[in-house]
C-alpha cells in the first residue's frame, strides 16, 4: 500500500523533501500558506525595472552536492550556469586595485602556492593562519580562531564569511565558518565553480519541482495555513487548515518546513533560532558591458557582491540591518555610484528596485546556532526540514536542500521499522 506524507511549507526545503519522497513512490500532498512557493528563493516580475527579478541573488558552488542533485532531479542542472573555471574577480573601490582569485580546477586547495593566483599581497602562511577555523567548535567565535585583519582577511576572508554566515565574521559561529572554509577554499576549484540561476530562481529551482511532483500525482495546495495538529499517542493524527482538516493514517508522516516562528507555534516548546539579520538586494536594469563577469567581488564600498545578468545589474548587501530603514531613493543613489565605480559604467540612476529582507538568515552566532533543532522530533511521524535547523551550515540553498533531504531519509526510515 502506498504511504503518504505531508509536507507543509514549499520553499526549497519543503519541495526538496517533497521531491525525494514522491520519487521514492510516496503519495506527497504539499501545503504551502502563501499563494507561490519558493519562499526566500523565488523569482517575480517587478513593474519598477519591468524585469523577471529574484527577490534574493543566491550564488551556488559546484561542491553544493545536494543542491545540485536536487536541480539533476527535477532535470535543471544545466540552468545553473557559471564560468568553466573557479575564478573570482575583485575590486577594492577604496585604492581602485582589481584582481582575480583563480582556484582552479583540482580537487586540493593548490591555488595558495602560486602567488598569480592568490589575493595579491599575501602569502603562505596567511592561510596557513586559517587552519584553526577549520575544525573550530561550535561555542567558538570567528575572532577567537583567527586574526580578523590584514590583507587577506579583508580581501577574502571577511567577503566570505560575511556572505556566508550574514553577520560581521568576528562574532560569527567558528564552527559554521568552518563548515564553509572547508567546504569551499579547502576543497579546491572542483568544489568552488560559482553558478547562478541565470533564467532565475523559480524556473530554475522551484517551477520545475511543482511541475515533476504534479506529474507523479502529488497535490500542491496554495493559501493553505496549517493551523495546528492533533496528537495522540506520540505522533500526529490529524492536520487542522482552518476551513478543513485531514487525519493522518497510521504509517504517514508529515514533515515541516516553515520559518522557525511558524514551526515553534505550531510545536510549543520546540526550541529554534530567535536572532535575525537582513540582506539587501538591489537590481537596476541596465545593459551590463560585454566584458562584465557573471559575479563580481567588491571590498571598500557599500556593495559587497555584484552580479551581471541580461538586461539587469544586481547588488547584494549582507548583514543589512543597517539599511533596512534607511531611504529607498537615497540607498539606491548610494549603491548605483558603487556600481558604476565596480563595474566600470556610467550614466544616471536607471530603474531600479530594492529588496530588503529583514528576517533573510537567523544570526549565525554560537548563541542562535546552538538554539537549531535537528529534523526529528518528540512526534514519532513529524520531522522538520529548513535551513534554520541544524544541517550544519549557515543559512544558504545547500542547507535548505540538504535538510529536506534529511527530513524525507527519516521518513523513510520509518517504513524499514
């Protein structure tokens, strides 16, 4: 007989739990209370700049395994395109000084030997000065394993760090910085080609997945709130919507993959993440120069990273808080003279539009990552999934993919009981 599962929330998690059980011949039945699915990775067309925009510019890395096998499984790998070669241009706006790290193609962080391919101005042994970060505890701080100064960590280090965990490295989770360092720097090239969504998030990560569970017969239901659930005897035994309600066979599971706010009223006394930090998304349409790389690094100014797509220049501003109240007008003045002096182009201020996620990432400190719940819970049927629970990264794609993953192997553990 075939099992059941529900899956409430379809943001990437959510759909990528959704995804792995429907190919593994479960009957899925997705819920999602917002009327698009995607969450925090979605696409809309925006009238300001008459463009397709992402509401966040997610970067991902060919070491992302389980992002990548999503994107293979819903037969989207090719949509994530990047350069051929794990290269990075840079930019310092403070001195003008342009560069490109280069870390190659090996499966070893080799890169650090050749002074061509390293940050300029840097040797050896300030990487060397990095390996305390690799396996720091997880009550560790960034600034207690590593200097947070000098060149390299201005050049590298710090734009890193501060894109990956969302707040200023030095009171960031060593333990997360870690994670990262090594999966990305310490793995070589092969592991750190950049790849974009270069149609967009929702075509490329989301729409797909709707499309491949409808295709196996799962159902996707929009403006549909879980509002609580019945328990009885350590599992749930019913969904309350409000409007109706479903009982959960005996065998069924349910995985939840909502925010951490939604999650923590829906199951009083789970402990999840309570600390947020902002990202700042800008996009100004406008004709990139023929000769733009698909990413730009930027140190010494407001922009941090800056992406070239067709028709569109996009900027993102991590740990944002700062910004989230400041004027739009007056915030996207100051981000366009940051990109003209980036991206070597001129000309008044375009349209534009600005994207402020206030709650983007929970604050990926030692204090909030301790507070992150794994996927099973008290309810021997319900497991929860989202990159806010303990995957062992920060906040990003990858962690969101690899959690529903984890969600649906429990869920399938259950069946071998």
């Amino acid at each position: 007989m075939q099992k059941t599962v529900h899956i409430i929330g379809a943001g990437i998690s959510g759909l990528s739990a959704a995804v792995r059980l429907a190919n593994a011949n479960y009957k899925v039945h997705v819920h999602e209370a917002t009327q698009q699915a995607g969450g925090r990775c979605r696409s809309y067309f925006d009238a300001a700049t008459n463009l397709t925009i992402d509401n966040g510019n997610h970067l991902l890395l060919s070491g992302n395994r389980h992002a990548l096998a999503y994107a293979r499984s819903i037969g989207t790998e090719a949509g994530l395109v990047g350069p051929k070669l794990a290269q990075f241009p840079f930019v310092d706006l403070s001195t003008g000084q342009r560069w490109l790290l280069d870390l190659g193609d090996t499966k070893l962080p080799l890169w650090v030997l050749d002074e061509s391919r390293r940050v300029p101005d840097t040797g050896l042994i300030d990487y060397l000065g990095l390996m305390p970060l690799i396996w720091s505890g997880k009550d560790r701080l960034v600034k207690d394993a590593i200097r947070c100064d000098g060149t390299l960590y201005r050049r590298l280090v710090q734009p890193l760090l501060l894109a990956a965990l969302n707040v200023d490295p030095p009171e960031g989770s060593a333990g997360l910085a870690g994670a990262v360092v090594r999966e990305t720097l310490l793995a070589g090239g092969q592991a750190c080609r950049p790849l974009i969504a270069r149609d967009g998030l929702s075509a490329v990560l989301v729409e797909p997945a709707i499309k491949l569970l409808q295709d196996k017969g799962a159902s996707v239901r929009f403006s549909h709130e879980l509002r609580e659930f019945a328990t009885s005897k350590g599992r749930v035994t019913e969904l309350n919507f409000g409007d109706d309600s479903i009982a959960i066979a005996p065998g069924d599971a349910v995985v939840v993959a909502v925010p951490p706010r939604s999650a923590a009223s829906l199951l009083p006394g789970l402990k999840t993440p309570t600390k947020f930090r902002a990202i700042v998304n800008a996009h100004f349409r406008f004709d990139p120069p023929r000769d733009a790389p698909p990413i730009l690094g930027v140190v010494g100014g407001l922009v941090e990273w800056l992406f070239a797509f067709p028709q569109r220049l996009s900027v993102t501003i991590s740990n944002g808080d700062r910004l989230v109240d400041m004027p739009r007008e007056e915030l996207a003045q100051a981000i366009w003279r940051d990109v003209c002096k980036a991206g070597s182009v001129a000309g008044e201020l375009p349209p534009w539009q600005i994207v402020r996620e206030r709650r983007a990432t929970f604050e990926a400190t030692p204090e909030q990552n301790a507070l992150r719940p794994g996927a099973a819970t008290g309810l021997k049927n319900l497991f929860l999934a989202g990159d806010w629970t303990d995957t062992g990264l920060p906040a990003t794609i990858e962690g969101s993919v690899r959690s529903g993953d984890r969600a649906a192997d429990h869920v399938l553990a259950m069946s071998q009981v």
